[in-house]
C-alpha cells in the first residue's frame, strides 16, 4: 500500500524541464487587474471615533470633495498649514489632524459577465496608518501600517452588475493604541490617507494569491542557489490556490525570460490542488548558461512569468523580477563583495516625501530622483530610510543598479506592538523579496525596540540582516552587520543650493544682474486628473537667460485653466525666518511649486511674478483620459456642490482694498533704449504723467521708480502691463501702510525707518503685506521711547536725542538706555527682549552657543519702549 501512494503522490507532483528554445510564449491568462485610483471622495472628521453610518451605500456624500489616490490630508492643500510637522510636532499640541478619521468612498460596477465563477480581491498598497474597510456596508477586516501591501476577498460583498461602493476610514494617530510604528518619532512625517495605489483584480478560482500580505502567503520566491560567470541555477517557488468546491488538476508553466522578452527556459510542474487548498510549487532550473550578471554597472534583468493552468485553460499568470548576482559582505574589510569583485560603497538615503505632497509622491517622481541620482555616478548603495518604499521604488533600483537596503518602519526608544512589528517585516519581506538590488534587510535603526531577526530569517535567508544602533541587543544574536560606519548623504527630492553641477555652478559666477524669472516643469502634457501633479521650479535669470546665483526673491505663483497650486501662492525666503513655523522651506532659488490638475481638459498656464523682475510663464496641456470601463466602470464626478476639507477656525477681517494712488495700465511700456538714469527719468515721466497728483518725493515713489529702471534696463527697456500692474499693487499697499505709520505717535525718525523698511520688504522684495495686520500691529507698538542706532562711530548726522552705541546684541542696547535692565531677572529679561524685538523689524533672532541671541543689524534705528512697558 505503500508503495502505491508513494507512486500517486509522484504522479501528482511531476517536474518537466527544459530549454525549450521552440516553446510558445506564455499566454494570456483569466486575470484582469485595474487600478481604481480616480473619482474617490474624501472627508476629515475630527472626532476621535471613527463615526458611524458612513460606510453605507446609501449614505449621501454628495457635499464631499472628490479626490485622487495618492492622497493625504496633513499636507498644506489641505490644512493650510506650511509645515505640520514643524508647527505641531505633536499630536498633543494640537490634535485637530492627528486624532481624527479621514473618510473615503469609492464607487464602482463591475461587468456580471467577469464575476460568474470568479474570485475578486482589493489591493491596496499602503494606507497610512490604521484603516478598517467596508463594501456595500459590511465590514471587511482592519489593517495596522502604513507601509505595507494587503488586500480583502470582495467576492462574497460584491453585487454584480450593479453600484458597489467601498467605504475606508483611515486614522493617522501618533500614539495609537496598536502601538504602530513610527508613532511620535520625529524624524518621520507621517501624513496620513491612502497614499499608494489600489487596484481591484478579478481571477479565475484557479489563481496566485496577492504576494505581500502578511496574513497569507503569494506570488513568487524567487533564489540563485548558485550564480557564477560561467551559468546560474534558479529556484522558484510559487505559491497557488484553489478555491474551486472539487480539487483542480493544476499545471504551473514557469517561464524564464531576458531582458528581450526571450523565453530562456520553461519548467512545467502538476500538482492535483484539493478545494481550499494553497499548494507551494518548488521549482529549480536548469543552469543558465552564461548569464548576464546583474550590477550597478549594468543591471541587467531576467523575469520569471508564472502561468498556472487547469487543462486548456490559462487560469491566472503573474511576472516577477529576475537578477542574476552573487554577493558577500567582507567583516574584515568592511565592504561588500558583488560578482567576486570588490565594491568602493557610496552611499544616499532616500524617502517617500515631497514638498506640498507629502507622502502621496506619484511614481515618475520617484522614476526622476532615481534616474538624476544614478546619471551623477555618485551612489552605488540606496538606504530606503526608515520604512519600506512603494513597491515602484524597487523596481526602479533594479532598473537604474542601485544596492539597497530596505529599512522595516520604526526607530527610537518606542514600546512598539511586537505583533505589529513582525506583521510589516513579513509584508516588507514578502512583498520586495525578488527584487536583485536589496541585499540587505535592515530591522531598524537606533532603536531599541528593533523587529526581532527571527521573523526576517523565517522568510529569507538569502540576504545580509542587518541594523543601525540597535541598543540592547534587540537585534538578535544572530545579526553580526551593522551599517553604522556608512555615511549616507540625504538624497532629497528639490533643488538644493550647493547641489548645483560644476558648469551651472561656473555660469553664475558669470551672471549679470537679476532680469527675470525663467521657469521649466516636469510635464508639458499630462492626463486631466486629480492625480496628476507637474512640479514646476522657478530661477532667476539675467538678461542673457544665465542662472544668477543666491538669488532669494519673493516669487508670486499663479495658476489659471484647469488646475490649481498645491504649494503656496506666495513664496518668501527663510533667510531671516528663525525657527519658521511658516516659510516656504528654501533659501535660495531655483525653487519648486506643485500644480494639481483639476480633472479637466485644456490649457493651464503658471505665471510666477516677482518685484523689479519680468515675469515667467509656463504652460502644459491637461489630456483627456479615456479608462477602459469594460470590465470595471467608475462613474465620473464633478465638482459641483462639493465642499473641500477645511479645518472651520474663526476669521479675523482683513483690509483687502487698497486705493489705487498709481493705476494700472493696459499696454506694455517701451521707452526705447537708454542708461539707468535715462531709464529713471522717463519711467519717473510716465507715471507722474498719469498721475499727476501722486507725491514724487516720497521714500516709496522713489523705490518704485528705481525698482522699474532697473527692470527697463535688464529687459531693453521694454516693461509689460503684467509686470508694471504687480509692482504697482505692491507700491499702493506699501503707500497705505506708510499712511498708517505716519499717523502714529511714534519718534519721527523711527517713523522713517518703518517706512524705509516696509519699502524695501513690500515694493522692492515684493512681500505680500496685509495693510489692515500692519496697522494692527504698529497700534500695539507703544508710543514714545528712545531710538538707538547700533554703529563705530557717529558718521551720521542723526536727530538730537538719537543714541549711539558700537553693540549690536539687544540686552546692550536696552542697558544702554536703561541700565538698570542688566539688574533684571531672567524671566523679565527674556520678557522685555521678547517684546522689544517683535516692535523692531531690524532686530533679528539667531541660535547662539547658549540659547538665543538678539542682533540689530548695524547702521538701523531700533526703539526701545519707555521703562513702564519692559519693567520688571
């Protein structure tokens, strides 16, 4: 009897191999895949329960803002804050967008004609960071993490032919009671929503599982027992379900493939798989004969396409990625060794984020950063930092031959849930384990709480284990690398000043003086939906069109068609913004601006204005997009009668009018070639022209003429309507707010300096003053006081009264006047610098060795208060 079953059980599990040179290519199976990532809708409720009634069909979200995946909602589109991370670093600070629940629908009909007889499945490929999910109202499951692939089986919940809708609520609490890493780390931006990709599939019952998943198994485990030069031997297991009630006669055809789509070698397996079942093939090559080695040099890829058979029908296929490489990590010369040869290993980190966008980055972003790293020729090895990328980001690394390693989420001294931890090194394992450029797997970094290497070494035993300041020994005894010792320089996704190339570098040491603004984008034409995002970087230029360096101008973005910003209209530079809770987050242009299409069709045009500059101007077309509704159709949206997400806070009326002094004009001006001073005299003419009444003596006409003569002189003495009307709005504003200051009972010279100041921040620099806050602020400033002029000697004819004193730092000048104020107490010092600094825009904040240190900048009048106001 034995020898019998024994007999049966060969019969049931045969492998045929071969290079069958002749052999068909695979064939197209039963699956039908499609990503539902358009015509979502969204909402943000505060409330720390997830509320109820909105996962069901029938619920009317007609007043909800319609949406596209990527999406997230801790992001200034959204809360309209700059900065989250920076202005509430924690959730405690204030709870509004880290305690709450966003909500999103999706409805979808899928074609009665591809459901008979079929399984189908959701997959979603990150939402961050706890979610729960429902279809036409009944509960789904749950899943805890934000960085790793799960799906649910829908085939039950569906109604065919007919409306489904898919309900998610997504929490994104730091300190969530599953203990989910990263929790309240700071070195993570945790920006909450669906951020990755989700896709329905629908499969015969016949089928691969979705590889990833930490629940069950799927997909492919692909290993090179051996690779040399000369051939390689591949092992392929490939997991395969049967959910059919009788058991299935189940034929996997695993197909080796080059980089041309040549079929290598076939391997055939049967297996008789029992209703229920899921059967793991275990598959091994012929050698292949003198492969190409996969390296950053020249990464060259292999792909094994599964397809699973039940007698002539293809029931399901799936490709997986292919690498042929060997490689070993030297302890003694702490370097890795790849295809036998020594690596000199140069190492950057990447993450998931950009600027405005956050953590919902679209996948040619991610294709750009890899493709400008890997032309640099600088790195050979990618710390995918902190938490495990969108599966795209490794695809892209075995493309462009970038060494990784794939960091599991969580880092610090955290209490995280040991369940959760090795619930994301499964899906992490699972998901990227075919993938020739991660070679290592990292459990964590500076942490003592690191995901145990047990878990990782019971999926794959084929890569380095390794970790970065793993306190306690949290990283099992097991783990002998560490990546300490490799320096890895930020890799980040926008232009930086320093990261220039040599010859840009050399043009701008060469340029004239600032003409204009020249802009460029990402895409000229892209598809016309919610999704799409073209980055468009502004620089200054001169009047040759070479970069000028250092550049730090107020830039003014504007978007008119279809489409909208996503970052801030108004751009100002953090140079003298200490500790900024609320800047642009640059320096110095060139500097990026993310426009959002509107899910329209037609022209958009981006213009980008700044004071004393021509305008740039960029324009891209928003394509029709035509889905393939033959399967699964989503019924299109509009935007009519939506609300979009806003946090409801009280508004304080703002002075929004502003008496046009100067007024704008219609036609260009051209006032022929000529010097600055030609240029003066006839832009001066010109206005005083039109405006006879307007005072030409004031500090701010005086700015404003010589904000336009420069303009005429780097642009041929040609100044357009556009640029003309904004630098006049700016000087309108500015002439209001110096009514306000010359009503004020502040010292007269003090006075000058305000408006001295607010001529250069409003006309010259074109900062977007509001008139109605200024005047609130200059009625808080006390009247009266001492003004004090920081400066060597007195080389100035100041009005009597005036001090002089050679410091610069705050606490001098205040003792200077009051010297009892070096008497003062620390907490009524820190009181008085505090106000005193906030009455003078000339007084700025720096980081000193000790704390804080309060600096007048020399050669400026600073007024400090009478006594009463800074006592003790």
């Amino acid at each position: 009897m034995k020898k019998i079953l024994t007999f049966i059980l060969l019969a049931s599990c045969a492998i045929f191999l071969g290079a069958e040179k002749k052999s068909s290519a695979p064939a197209k199976s039963q699956r039908t895949e499609k990503t539902i990532n358009t015509n979502w809708t969204f909402n943000y409720f505060p409330d720390e329960e997830p509320g109820k009634g909105y996962e069901a069909s029938g619920y009317n979200d007609l007043n909800w803002s319609v949406i596209s995946i990527p999406h997230t909602w801790s992001t200034f589109e959204t809360t309209g804050d700059m900065h989250p991370f920076i202005k509430n670093t924690s959730e405690a600070n204030d709870p509004y967008w880290w305690k709450g629940w966003g909500w999103y629908r999706k409805r979808f009909n899928v074609n009665e004609k591809y459901t008979t007889g079929r399984k189908i499945f959701i997959e979603f490929e990150g939402v961050q960071k706890y979610c729960k999910v429902w279809l036409n109202g009944k509960y789904l499951g749950e899943h805890k993490g934000g960085y790793g692939s799960f799906d649910f089986d829908l085939t039950g919940s569906i109604v065919s032919g007919k409306e489904n809708v898919l309900a998610v609520a997504v929490s994104n609490r730091k300190n969530d009671q599953y203990k989910i890493p990263p929790m309240d780390l700071p070195d993570f931006n945790v920006y909450g929503g669906i951020y990755r990709d989700v896709k329905i599939v629908i499969k015969n019952k016949l089928y691969i599982p979705m590889q990833g998943s930490a629940s069950h198994e799927g997909g492919t485990f692909i290993t090179t027992p051996s690779v040399s030069e000369k051939q390689a031997v591949v092992r392929i297991q490939t997991w395969v379900k049967n959910d059919y009630d009788q058991p299935r006669n189940c034929m996997l055809n695993t197909y080796i493939m080059d980089a041309a789509n040549k079929v290598v070698q076939v391997i055939k397996s049967k297996y008789t798989i029992n209703p229920g079942q899921m059967y793991r093939f275990d598959q091994t090559s012929k050698p292949v004969k003198n492969p190409h080695l996969w390296s950053p040099e020249n990464p060259y890829m292999y792909k094994v396409h599964s397809e699973v058979s039940d007698g002539a029908v293809v029931t399901d296929s799936y490709t997986s990625p292919l690498g042929l490489r060997w490689f070993r990590w030297n302890y003694g010369e702490k370097t890795l060794y790849l295809n036998g040869k020594k690596l000199s290993i140069s190492g950057g980190k990447i993450g998931q984020e950009y600027p405005w966008i956050g953590g919902a980055v679209p996948s040619w972003l991610a294709e750009t950063d890899l493709k400008d790293i890997s032309a640099t020729k600088r790195y050979n090895l990618i710390l995918t930092s902190n938490y495990p990328n969108d599966k795209e980001v490794y695809n892209l690394t075995d493309k462009y031959g970038f060494i990784v390693i794939e960091e599991s989420p969580g880092a610090g001294n955290k209490a995280y849930s040991e369940e959760v931890r090795e619930q994301q090194m499964k899906e992490m394992v699972r998901r990227d384990r075919n993938h020739p450029a991660i070679m290592f797997w990292s459990l964590g970094s500076g942490s003592d709480h690191t995901v145990s290497s047990k878990y990782v070494l019971a999926e794959d035993t084929t890569r380095i284990v390794t970790a970065r300041r793993a306190a306690g020994g949290s990283a099992g005894a097991s783990v002998k690398h560490t990546y300490d010792d490799i320096v890895f320089t930020e890799l980040k996704h926008y232009p930086s000043a320093g990261e220039e190339d040599l010859l840009i570098t050399a043009q701008e040491a060469r340029s004239g003086e600032p003409a204009k603004i020249a802009l460029s984008g990402s895409h000229k034409k892209t598809a016309a939906d919610r999704g799409s995002v073209v980055i468009v970087s502004a620089e200054v230029v001169d009047s040759k069109g070479v970069r000028v360096k250092d550049a730090s101008n107020t830039l003014k973005w504007e978007v008119t068609g279809p489409a909208k910003l996503a970052g801030p209209s108004v751009f100002e530079s953090d140079k003298n913004m200490y500790r900024s809770a609320e800047g642009a987050s640059y320096l110095n242009i060139p500097v990026p601006n993310v426009i959002r299409l509107t899910g329209k069709t037609g022209k958009v045009k981006v213009t980008v204005s700044a004071s004393g500059l021509a305008s740039g101007t960029f324009e891209l077309d928003a394509s029709e997009i035509r889905p393939d509704n033959t399967v699964i159709t989503e019924p299109l949206l509009n935007d009519e009668g939506r609300r979009p997400v806003a946090r409801a806070v009280l508004v304080i009326e703002r002075l929004e009018e502003v008496p046009q002094e100067v007024k704008e004009i219609v036609t260009d001006f051209n006032s022929g070639t000529s010097d600055k001073q030609g240029y003066v005299k006839s832009i001066r003419a010109f206005i005083h022209k039109n405006h006879p009444f307007v005072d030409t003596a004031t500090i701010e006409f005086r700015t404003l003429v010589n904000v336009f003569a420069s303009y005429l002189n780097n642009n041929n003495g040609l100044l357009t309507a556009s640029d003309f009307n904004y630098n006049v709005a700016h000087y309108n504003n500015c002439r209001l707010i110096s009514g306000y200051i010359n009503a004020t009972k502040l010292p007269p010279l003090f006075k000058e300096t305000l408006r001295k100041y607010y001529s250069d921040a409003v006309i010259v620099n074109g900062s977007e003053k509001n008139a109605g806050d200024e005047m609130n602020w200059m009625n808080w400033i006390p009247s009266g006081g001492t003004v004090i002029i920081s400066q060597e000697s007195d080389i100035n004819n100041w009005p009597k009264g005036t001090l002089i004193t050679s410091k610069d730092e705050l606490p001098d000048l205040i003792s200077a006047v009051y010297p009892v104020f070096a008497k003062y107490s620390e907490e009524a010092r820190e009181r008085a610098l505090t106000f005193v600094s906030k009455m003078n825009p000339y007084v700025h904040q720096e980081q000193g060795p000790s704390g804080i240190i309060y600096r007048a900048e020399r050669g400026k009048p600073v007024l400090i208060p009478l006594q009463k106001f800074i006592s003790q």
